[in-house]
C-alpha cells in the first residue's frame, strides 16, 4: 500500500481488504464510535442488496467498460421457490469467480438508457470525457496520523473529483436536501475525499462534484458541486469524527451516546403551533 498517490490498477476487492478510515466508517462515526465499532465488527458479514448490486453494475458499466463486458454475468430466470429455480441460482452462483459483475436481465436496458443520458447531458458528459477513474487513494491524517482511504469514481482532467449516484429522484432541489441528510450523509463523503485530496494533492480539494441520475425513464440526472462553505464546514466536521476514532483506537474505548440526560425540545414550530390557550 503506497501513501500519498493514487492506483489505478487496484479491484474494489483489494481495496475493501484494507484496513483504513474510509467514508463509510465516518458516516458511523457520525452516530457515535460505538456504531463505529460495531460496523468494523460486522463488516464482512455484510449481504449485498439488489440495489447495491446494481449500483455496483452500473458504476462498472460507465466507468469500466471494458471490464463490464468481459465480467459481466446475467443472473438466470428462475423462480427461487421452487426445487429447480434453486439449483438454477445455486448453479450460477457456484460459476462466479472473483471479479465477476453480477447483472439481472432487466437492468440492461436500465443502464442502457442511463448511459446514453449520461452521453447526451450538456454537464455530465464534458465532466466525465477525460480523466482519472476508479482510483484509490491511501494517506496519513496530517492532524491526527490516521490512516485513511478513499476510492475516487471520477477525477476530471480539471482535477475535480466526482461521485455518481443512482437515485430514484434526482429533482434537483432533492438532491441538494439528499446530500446534507442526516441519513446517507453524502456531505461527509465529500469532507473526507477532499481531505485527501488537500493531503496528497492529487485532486482539487475546493470542490467536490456528485453526479445523480435516476433508475427509471426517463433517466434524468443532475450535476451539484459542493464548494466554498459548505465543503468547509464538510471537512471540519470530518475532522471532528476523525479525531474521535483516533483517540478510540488509542484507547479502545468506543462511547456510545453522551449518557447525560438533555431536555427534549421540538423548536418554535412546536410552541407556535400547539401552545395556543384556546380550549
């Protein structure tokens, strides 16, 4: 593993086998240590749902074509609840070797129709011509001498980095909402890849772009950058979690939630709405 430059030839595979701080492992952070430390605990017990399956078939589609086409298996019709569509699956699943790109007849006309949106969107398209993909990046903290990890979907010869996500709304006013959500995150995700870009300099680390097409015709997208501010208060916040999972790796202590009871408070909106004296 080799700090501070990005490698292009490393399986997902490989890179998930190393024991790094990624985004993910953040996001639990977010919830306390004690989250944190119970994902590592379970991590590779973790099934792969359809819709990460997918997610993972189209990701190969648009940035490794060539891969998805020499890896690419279809999954057979078969009705799992009877005696022969199991030992149809069980025999399709017995042929898998590492690496292979597991793809239900259905979804090829999905990522079909994906891909030529992609291919024809005014923004997308240009971003995602040139540049760098799949890439993996390893660093040390500079403040808190963590290892961490980041595997980068995109990054444009502008040196912008990218991540594409599958959606089932990509309205761009949701989206916006979808990034900052207090559950999946996303703003976090961006902190921690453009904390390893400042790190290394191997990308730009004042912008961040997410790239959100739908699953479903007609197969809409939108482009968001995260940038100034925003990007900012992303990247201190990860710093705050990073620094948490320092000091619980050096003292193998994981907290959960502060065991201090608060007082519970809906905000103004509550008042304003429930505490009229009308009876």
């Amino acid at each position: 593993m080799e700090l501070g430059k990005l490698i292009l030839d490393q399986s997902y595979e490989q890179y998930a086998k190393v024991d790094a701080l990624n985004a993910s492992l953040i996001k639990k952070l977010h919830c306390s240590p004690a989250h944190a430390k119970a994902y590592m605990d379970k991590l590779n017990e973790q099934e792969e749902t359809e819709a990460l399956l997918f997610g993972s078939a189209f990701h190969a589609a648009l940035l490794e074509p060539t891969r998805f086409r020499d890896f690419m298996k279809v999954f057979p019709k078969c009705d799992r609840r009877t005696t022969i569509g199991k030992q149809q699956a069980a025999e399709f699943e017995a042929s898998l070797v590492d690496g292979d790109i597991i793809v239900q007849e259905k979804w090829l006309t999905q990522i079909t129709g994906m891909l030529n949106a992609i291919s024809n969107h005014a923004m997308a398209a240009p971003l995602l011509t040139t540049g760098v993909r799949e890439a993996c990046l390893y660093w040390e903290d500079p403040k808190f001498g963590v290892t961490c990890k980041a595997r980068y979907d995109f990054i444009s010869t502008d040196g912008i980095p990218l991540d594409i996500k599958t959606a089932r709304d990509a309205n761009p006013d949701r989206v916006s909402r979808t990034i900052f959500s207090e559950d999946l995150l996303y703003f976090l995700q961006a902190g921690h890849y453009s904390s390893g870009a400042e790190a290394t300099k191997v990308a730009l680390p004042e912008a961040f772009g997410f790239i959100f097409i739908e699953k479903e015709p007609p197969y809409a997208l939108c482009v968001k950058m995260m940038e100034g501010a925003d990007l900012q208060v992303s990247k201190l916040h990860r710093d705050r979690l990073v620094k948490k999972y320092a000091a619980a790796k050096r003292t193998n202590i994981w907290p959960s939630y502060d065991p201090r009871p608060t007082v519970a408070s809906a905000g103004d909106w509550f008042l304003q709405r429930y505490g009229s004296d009308e009876i």
